[in-house]
C-alpha cells in the first residue's frame, strides 16, 4: 500500500468512527433534553449513524490488517 492510499484509508476510518461516535452522542443528547428515552424516531436515526460507523470502521481496520 503506498502512501497516498493509506492517507485515503485513514481519512475513511477517522470519518467512520466520527459517524459511529455521533450516532451516540446523538441519542444520548436527544434523549436527555426531551426525555425521551424510547422514541422510535430517534432509534431510527440511531439505530442508522451507529451500524454505518460501526461497519465503516470494522472495513477499514480489517483492510489495515491486509
């Protein structure tokens, strides 16, 4: 792997993981101003930002290993 694309390979994870961690502060701030706690709609988005960033990330660092 040259250099350029391990500069692609890490901007991707960085982006990854910066969805993944959103998707949680996303929930848990949504949930503590307006309490609450079981709302689908929020789940939706949730539920979406976190499976993205989780298998965006888990990509990336399995291609890292190769």
């Amino acid at each position: 792997m040259n250099e350029e694309e391990r500069i692609i390979t890490s901007i991707a994870r960085w982006f990854y993981i910066l969805i993944l961690l959103s998707g949680i502060a996303f929930y848990l701030s949504w949930s503590m101003m307006y309490n609450a706690w079981t709302d689908l709609g929020v789940y939706a988005i949730t539920v979406i930002l976190v499976f993205f960033g989780l298998f965006g990330t888990l990509l990336y660092w399995k291609k890292n290993e190769d």
